[in-house]
C-alpha cells in the first residue's frame, strides 16, 4: 500500500534555472528554456517558478514501472538479453499527435495516479527483480531529470547499468549532469526532418543531433529510432538525410530502429507499409549504416549480421534472444571483426514479459 504524502515531498528545486528580472526564471532542463513568471508552468507543465525558484512537481511520482528487456527500449547492442527497471512519470516536452503513451505523457503530474518511490526504493526494486540495469522511459524522462540523476548515482553504487530513452530535446547542461550522475546508454528518436519536427512537435531537430552527437563522442552508447509515418517522414529526401546524418556525425556503426507506426492518440493516417519499412531500410544501407532493424513487426529484421561476411551473430524474435554467435571478445567468430557490443549477454528467460 503506498501512502500518500503531502504535496511538498515530491516539490524539489530544479537543478538547471537562471533567475531573471521580475521574479521570472528561465528553466534551462531542456532546449525550450522556458521564460516562467511567478505561480506559472512551463511548457511541459512540470516546473513551477515560486517566490524566484524553480521547482519540479513530479520528482518521485511514478506513473508506470515495470521490468522490460532492454530490447524493449529499443537498445540491441547494450547489455544484450538483460533486464532493466523501467518507470515512467508524466508529460512531454514534445507534442506529438500519434504518441502511444498519450495517458502519461499529455497530461501534467498527477499525484493521485502516481505510485510515490524514493531513488534508493527505485534502485532497491532493480536489485529484487534481478534487474541488471535501470531505465527512464515511458514518459519523457527530460521531465524528471532530477529523480532520474539521483536514482543513477545509487544504482551505478550498486553496479547497475543506466539507460535514457528520449526525444533528445535535453539542453547540453542537462546532458552533461546526466553523463555524470552515471547514465550508460541512451536511445533518441530521430522522429524527422527540420521541416517535420518542426510542424508535428513544434521543436528544432538541430538539438536533437546536437545531443545524440556530444552523447556518443562523451562515450555513452547511443542507439536511434525513427518511427516511419505515412506523409510526415516516409519520403526518400527526409530518410536518406536521416541516415546521412547517422553515419557522418554520429558514427556507421550506431544502430538504427526503423519502426512501424500504429494509428494512436489523435493521429488517423493508416499503419505504415511495411514496403515502406523496407524502403528505409534499404536506404541505410546504401549509405553504408552498419546496425538497421525493422521495429514493430516481429520477425522481420531484428538479427544483427556481421557487416564484414554478413553471417547472423544475434538472432532475435520480437524481444526475445534466439541464439547469440559472438565470441567472448565480441569479435565475429567467421572473419574476426570487431562487433560493437556494449556490456555482457545476460541469457534471458524466454517469453517472460509479454
């Protein structure tokens, strides 16, 4: 049973603000920076200016927790087969209309919904689902930065990896307090091109790619998602310069996940073709992408292959591991290439989470 606690307990002052003239402040969490006056939100409704200080109104309310594969998130080349702690809280700094979490992530926070945890509560659960790991997800973690920066610093304690699945929309300042609180892996999506993003999320892609690539040379893994839409960003233009950009600014060997939208939340236009999945995937590959899977469509393009004499190292049905081929060294075991394989195998227990 969890017991509710006064409103203060989970108000905790922001890391990342600067005080401006007439009790105004400007959150520098994520890349909007948002100008609040006094009493108001910002953008995402989760920070609070008070009396000249920024406060957030979420830290420690959870709105969904669960154990996930890490290849639920998606991370292919992180920790393959392992387990990780997943929560979410509430709100988004982005306003996409097809978003599959809309219940949690289009609404301010709501305390009565929420299950109300402490980092060491949070990290604890990791260690008593023999979680190798821990993940913010679900919601856009951007949001709760401050409970995700102090639950990494105990689990990183207790040997446990970190992962952040984003928008990416998170100003350098936050990044950087992130890389040193002890987050291991990131996944971002790529959801378009200038043009796009900016029309369906009312932000500028430029910060995205600005992150994901600071991300990566700072060491942390990085793996991206696009989700393919049917009129927002399936043309050839928009996917050959998303992986463009992959290989020339973030690295060859970075991971790709093309996946398969589904109509949801305000969004109507149909499925995505899955020749259009191929189309993107064939694409990456002409551009010279090492890693590309095909997400949402279990079955189809999930294996890892040697890039060098294509032979399957990591064969994979939807989350699951069906066999994993790499040598101890992560070399191929066919031409000895070097695979890039963050962490060690963990062999799951099959069919376990869905």
């Amino acid at each position: 049973m969890v017991i509710m606690k006064p409103k203060e307990s989970y108000m905790k002052e922001a890391l990342l603000y600067e005080k401006l003239n007439d009790k105004k402040v400007r959150c520098n969490t994520c890349n909007r920076r948002c100008v609040i006056p006094e009493n108001k939100v910002g953008f995402c409704k989760t920070r609070e200016n008070r009396n000249g200080k920024l406060y957030t109104l979420e830290y420690g309310l959870i709105s969904s927790i669960n154990v996930n594969p890490v290849e639920k998130k998606p991370l292919f080349h992180f920790w393959p087969g392992s387990n990780c702690l997943t929560i979410g809280s509430w709100s988004c700094t982005f306003i996409c209309d097809w978003c599959q979490n809309f219940d949690i992530s289009k609404v301010k926070p709501d305390f009565k919904k929420s299950i109300i945890l402490s980092p060491k509560e949070v990290v604890d659960k990791t260690i008593e689902n023999l979680c190798q790991g821990t993940s913010m997800s679900f919601s856009e973690p951007t949001t709760f930065l401050e409970f995700s920066i102090d639950v990494f610093k105990l689990a990183k304690k207790e040997g446990l990896y970190n992962t952040f699945i984003s928008n990416g929309y998170f100003t350098p300042e936050a990044l950087k307090l992130l890389l040193k609180s002890g987050c291991d892996a990131f996944n971002i999506d790529i959801k378009g091109d200038k043009e796009a993003v900016k029309k369906y999320c009312k932000a500028d892609v430029e910060f995205v790619w600005q992150n994901t690539i600071e991300a990566r040379k700072k060491g942390a893994w990085v793996e991206l998602t696009t989700l393919v839409i049917s009129e927002v960003n399936d043309d050839e233009k928009c996917l050959r310069g998303i992986a463009r950009r992959i290989h020339d600014e973030v690295g060859d060997d970075t991971p790709w996940h093309i996946s398969r939208y589904y109509p949801c939340y305000k969004f109507t236009a149909p499925s995505t073709p899955v020749e259009t999945l191929e189309k993107a995937f064939k694409i990456g590959k002409e551009v010279g992408l090492k890693f590309i899977y095909v997400g949402n469509v279990p079955g189809h393009k999930e294996n890892t292959y040697c890039p060098a004499c294509e032979k399957l190292l990591i064969e994979r049905f939807g989350f699951d591991i069906l066999s994993f081929n790499l040598k101890k060294d992560k070399k191929c075991p066919n031409c000895g290439e070097k695979i890039p394989i963050i962490g060690k195998f963990i062999e799951r227990e099959q069919n376990r989470f869905y």
